[in-house]
C-alpha cells in the first residue's frame, strides 16, 4: 500500500525516514492514552453544547453595538455561557483584557486590598506575574507597592502541594490562596483538579473566608471538572489559550463568585462602572464558536504533547511529564541540556507553522521575563498558545517547553519537524 503522506512529507518537507519511523513507533505505543482523551473531549463539546442551548445563543448575538457598550447582548450572553459552563456565580469574557496575565493581574488587584496577604501554593508564579505581585520590579503599581504581602510555598518533591507547610503559614492577615495550574517555566507535573480539590478543602477549613484562586492558563477541557467545579472561587485565563480554540483573537476571562466577579470588574474598569460597560468589537461571535470548537482543539493538543513526551522519552531525554502521566495542561516539556538544541527546536516548531514558517526563532529579551526567551509561534493569532507553539528561557538546565496544534496532525508536524531540525544539525547523540 502507498503511503502518500510520508512521501509528501520526505519530498515537500525534508523529513528524514529514520525521523519519520521514529515517530509511527512512537504513535503506536501511546493510542491507548488517547482513548482515554476522547471520552474527555466528548463530554466537555457537549457540556458547551448544553451551555449555548440553555442561554438560547442566537445570530442576534454577535451583532455589536459602540460608544461605552451599554446593554450589549452579545457580551452579557458570552458571559453567562462560561458561568455556566466553569459552573460559577458571574463572569467576566472582555476581548479588552489582554491575556492571561492581564486577567490574573485585575483578579488579584480587584480582591486583595492594602494589609492583606497572598500566598501561592504551587511554588513560584508565572514569570510574567512577578512584577504584577512585586517578587521583581519596583515602583510599577504592584500588590507591593499597596500593601500587600505574599508568601510562597514551594511544592512537595513528588509535586504535590505541600498543605502542612501551608497550614503553618496561612495567617491571620491571609486573604488569597493561589494555586498555579499549569507548570510555567517550572520541571513539575501540572496540579490536577482532584489536587485542588484536597487544596480547597483544605484552605477552606482553616478560614471559610479566605480567596481560593487558580490561573486556569493551558488547564480548560482537560478533565471533565475544572477548578471551580471543586471549590475554587475564582480563576482566570485567557482566550488565546485553550478556551479560545484557536479562533478568539484576543481576550481573558474571569470566572468565579458573583461578589468577586464584582469587585473584579472595578478594577477591570473602573469603581462604579465595572462590568456594565465595554464594547466586545464584533468579537462574540469567534469567541463563542471558539469555545464551542475549544475540546477538540484541546484533545488535538494534549495527544500531541503525549506524542513528544513519548518521543522524546524515546531519544533518551528527560520529560515533564511523562508519558503516562496525569495531565492538567497542555504544556509538554523537554530537558535538552544545551542553548543550541533548545534553539534547533524551536526552528523546528517554527518551520511547521503555517504563518511566518520562513522566519527563525531568536532568543531576546521579551518584556516580563527574567531571562531571554526564544519562542516559536508562526500563528493565526499571534502569540496564540493553543496553536502549535514552543518558547524557552535560555537558562540552565535548558528545558524546551511546546504546546498547542489547532489539529493533532499539525502538533505531531511539530514533533517531526523538531526532532529533523535536531537530527540534521547533528544534536541528537545515538540516533
């Protein structure tokens, strides 16, 4: 029988024939992890299905009106679709919030107030919200700058959060728990749901009027629960991620208790408008069918993520997670041990991108990060992560992070391209 795709890919691509039967190996012996994946993704397309039916989603939707955006219907239908959809009082879906960070930022500004106290618990934050806390930069308008202290415990070392510590270090000044679902630039297993769940639980029992919170970023339709389903009162994430499905163009969201949702929305705009204003700029309607198309762009992600663990693994490199491995986000990464092999992955990753494919990565010093960062992400939407993407700190021990594909033949692409970029540079030791 031909195989048209591999001679396609051997004659248009330059894929080596020794990279392309690692890869059939490699899919061969993961198919019983993406049975399981299936089921997830059936379940949540049609939890968003029920969603959108119950609020009587309709063309009259996604038209938009101007000025300050009173009484858009579009944005008020958004809004309760995710409600409904992450199970939760209130929410807030702008295209106005930035991205991820950006909702983070208002989620913590809005609730925490001058003398309180924020802890995370899943070991240190997202680089790019450490000068939103004050961990690094002063003067900018951080929690710092007002008053408010924070506290980090780090994880335990098989990656589980560390509640006895935690225990000792909530205080009486202690308003926010935070919890990171995904593992940034972090070598740790995502925290799963069933992990935040005993968190909330726990946080709960000490004081019922502490703040649980979880930046939900990489972490949407990975289970059939998400974080507010177990306890979580708010959490936020952005649109160009996973809820997005690769059609939103900008945006964030917050979702969680009503009286949060509302303090929240004062600093998203401002005290005494918060959310009643706001134009969504013609934006509902990729936005909602974004989330309607989000689990399956998601399963198509996290197949491919377990695709390059198992690769990867195979070559005889270190992986987080493994194979086999509870996932709670759709971040995979490497331990490639050199700057030159983090940078001929990401070359790799970037000529698998249908945007931009000709271009080549470059480590710089992209603002809100601590070290140079090199990021492939030949997008649709630009700096979208739900498409085929990787990014790298050019730090010790040189760890490679990549997530994303809109379909999972265009993430397993990504694997081939990246493991050929490697092979024909001669990086890759006994292959």
């Amino acid at each position: 029988m031909n195989n048209y795709t591999d001679q396609l890919l051997i004659k248009d691509f330059g894929i080596e024939k020794k990279v392309l039967e690692l890869i059939k190996q490699a899919e061969k012996e993961v198919l019983s992890e993406y049975e399981a994946l299936d089921d997830i993704m059936a379940y949540n397309q049609y939890k968003v299905l029920s969603a959108l039916q119950k609020n009587r989603i309709a063309d009259m939707h996604f038209a938009w009106n101007t000025g300050y955006g009173y009484d858009d219907p579009g944005r008020e239908a958004i809004e309760r679709v995710y409600a409904d959809i992450f199970g939760t009082e209130a929410a807030l879906v702008r295209p106005t919030i930035v991205n991820g960070t950006h909702a983070l930022a208002i989620t913590l500004m809005g609730v925490l107030r001058p003398g309180d106290e924020l802890i995370y618990c899943s070991g240190g934050p997202y680089d790019t919200l450490e000068e939103v806390i004050g961990i690094r930069g002063e003067g900018k308008g951080s929690l710092k700058d007002y008053g408010i202290t924070y506290k980090q415990v780090e994880l335990l070392p098989d990656g589980s959060i560390d509640l006895e510590t935690l225990g000792k270090t909530i205080s009486d000044r202690t308003r926010m728990v935070s919890v990171q679902r995904a593992t940034g630039y972090g070598w740790r297993k995502s925290i799963t749901v069933n992990q935040i769940e005993t968190l909330t639980k726990f946080v709960h029992q000490i004081r019922a009027d502490i703040v649980c919170m979880a930046d939900n970023c990489y972490g949407e339709f990975l289970d059939i629960k998400e974080p507010t389903n177990v306890g979580i009162d708010v959490m936020a994430g952005s649109l160009i991620k996973n809820p997005g499905g690769g059609l939103a163009l900008t945006g964030g969201y917050v979702c969680g208790r009503d009286d949060l949702i509302e303090k929240i929305s004062y600093r998203m705009t401002c005290p005494g408008i918060g959310g009643e204003c706001g134009l969504t700029f013609g934006q509902t309607r990729s936005m909602l069918q974004g989330i309607f198309m989000a689990p399956k762009v998601v399963n198509g992600a996290v197949k491919g993520a377990i695709l390059c663990a198992k690769v990867y693994e195979m070559l005889g490199y270190e992986v987080c997670p493994g194979t086999k491995d509870d996932r709670s986000d759709i971040i995979q990464a490497v331990k490639l041990g050199s700057p030159e092999a983090v940078v001929a992955f990401c070359e790799g990753i970037q000529a698998a991108a249908p945007i931009d494919a000709h271009v080549s990565p470059v480590p710089w010093e992209m603002p809100g990060y601590e070290s140079e960062v090199v990021m492939a992400a030949g997008a649709f939407v630009q700096g979208s992560s739900i498409e085929l993407s990787a990014d790298a700190p050019i730090r010790e021990p040189y760890n490679v992070y990549f997530q994303g594909g809109l379909t999972y033949e265009h993430s397993k692409f990504g694997v081939l391209k990246s493991v050929n970029q490697l092979y024909t540079k001669g990086l890759l030791e006994d292959f």
